[in-house]
C-alpha cells in the first residue's frame, strides 16, 4: 500500500512540475512574440555586481536603444554601436574607437537584442515565485544552464504579469557572484533619427580609429 501511495505521489508531482514548466515556457514564448512585435525599445536600466566573499559591490546605470539588431549602448562610460555590419566601440576616457565587422548573427555573439531573448535556448526553466513591486506583479521563471561549463548556477528572470515585458534578470554565478539588471524604464515605438545607428566619424576629430579588421 505504501508502495502504491508513494508512486501515486511521485505521479501527481511529476504532473504539477510539467504544468508549472509548461505555464513557464507559455510565459516566455508572449515575452518574446511581444519583443518581437515593437519596431524599436528604448531601456534605461540600473546594473548591480555583488559578492559578499570578495567584498565586492558595484552599481551602474546605463541605456540601450534597439532597432532589429541594430543599438546604441551605453554603459559605464562607453558608447558601443552595431549598424547590422560593424560594431563600434567609442571610449572617451581614452580617445579611441575600436571598429569591428564581427557579425551580431554570430551565436556566440551576447548583444542587447538577444538579452530580451536570450533564454530561448540553453536552458531548462520553471515556474517560480510572484513578487508584488510597487504595485506590479512580477512573476519569476528560474532559468538552469544545460551547459555544465556556464559559470552560472542560475536565473531568475523577472517578467511584468500584466505587460508581458521583462522586469528584470537576476544571474547567481557559481562562485557566489550576483548580478542584476533592472529595467528602470522601458519605451517602445520612439521617434528615431534615421543616423540613430550610424557611426559619425566626424563627431571624434581627435580620436584614434583602431579597426581590427
């Protein structure tokens, strides 16, 4: 009887962790028809590193417009652009752009397109726990790594329940490093400049053009 008890549990489990699974990857196919539905999304996004064994505690803001694989990255100080060709990567601290035709549709290229993306592939994900923020609810979907070789123990990604759109990424790395980007404000559709991801070379007179290839 026991036996039978013990195997009718494990069968209702099993159930109820393949439809928490399922409400998950129900979740994460409209976060992505969504980001795929807007012409551009413009992010203002706060960016957090910490890990208490290391005493490390960084915090950084920055902003990204993204059109397609086409952006504008700014952060920490450094203004990165991909035209859908070539990146450039402009540092004032140091008077130099560094240009590169590394291509965007490379897989191991990590862009701000394929950040609202990224979980699409090479993860197992669950359903997780609901937090109320500010008023929001945001469901939390815990993302492992298949790959035995990511630096990454986990992630929980935190979705927007009534937008559909990502609130923020939390990544716990295996040696107990902990980051977090959250999204400040997220806009979606904006008036851009037609040169919105042209390199301007004529904005750094003074500036040493590195090109890699």
């Amino acid at each position: 009887m026991n036996k039978i008890l013990s195997i009718a549990i494990l069968f209702l489990v099993t159930i109820t962790a393949n439809a928490q699974d399922k409400k998950a990857k129900d979740l994460l196919d409209q976060v992505t028809a969504k980001i795929k539905s807007y012409n551009n999304i413009t992010i203002d996004f706060k960016y957090t590193l910490t890990n208490n064994k290391e005493n490390i505690n960084k915090e950084s803001k920055g902003n990204v417009i993204i059109q397609g694989n086409k952006y504008v990255l700014n952060f920490m100080g450094v203004t990165k652009i991909f035209d859908g060709k070539k990146s450039y990567t402009i540092v004032p601290e140091d008077e130099e752009v560094t240009v590169s035709s590394l291509s965007d549709n490379d897989e191991k290229a990590i862009t701000p397109s394929k950040m609202l993306t990224f979980f699409n592939s090479g993860y197992k994900f669950s359903w997780d726990i609901l937090q109320d923020v500010k008023g929001r609810k945001i469901q939390y979907i815990k993302l492992i790594p298949t790959n035995a070789k990511d630096q990454r123990k986990e992630i929980l990604l935190g979705i927007d329940s009534q937008t559909k759109n990502i609130y923020n990424v939390i990544e716990m790395g295996k040696n107990g490093t902990r980051t977090t980007l959250t999204v400040n404000s997220f806009k979606t559709n904006q008036p851009l400049s037609k040169n919105q991801f042209t390199f301007v070379a004529s904005k750094y007179p003074n500036y040493y053009i590195n090109k890699l290839d």
